[in-house]
C-alpha cells in the first residue's frame, strides 16, 4: 500500500481558543456545540503554512487525510492562495 500522506502532525490542545476563519464557520453548522467548541481548542503546526494553525482550518485543508489519535496526516502539497488566509 502506497502512502498518502507526508507528515505526520500531533494536534495540541491550547488554553485558549485560537480564531477560526469566518468562511469555515459556515461549514460548521452542522456541528453539535460541544464537539466545535472542543475542536476550537485545538491546533497544529502546520507543516505547509510554517505556522500554528486552529484544528478546524487544517480539517478543510485540502491536504488533510484523516486524523488517528490525535495526530493529523497531511498530504504537504502547495496550497493555493485561498486556502492559505
């Protein structure tokens, strides 16, 4: 079996909730309340942007292949310039 992805990227768990991008918000109506404001205190170092990301923003990402116990696997393919605000 072939890899699907690149990196390997550990999602931490923050104090704080970082912002999320308004146009994802959109995305997340269909989330239970609890689940979103769970997932808004969470992050990872983003291997392709070169900084801390929130979990939500990496989730849309079109790199991102799934998330394994609590580690997110990436593709690290360039990203256009609308998904890198």
């Amino acid at each position: 079996m072939a890899e699907d992805h690149k990196y390997e990227v550990l999602v931490k768990r923050l104090d704080k909730p970082l912002k999320v991008p308004r146009e994802l918000s959109k995305k997340l109506s269909g989330l239970s309340s609890r689940l979103l404001s769970r997932m808004k205190r969470e992050a990872v170092d983003c291997p392709v942007m070169g900084k801390e990301v929130p979990f939500l923003q990496c989730y849309f990402c079109p790199n991102f292949v799934r998330r394994v116990m609590g580690v997110v696997h990436c593709r690290g393919l360039p990203l256009s310039e609308e998904h890198e605000a």
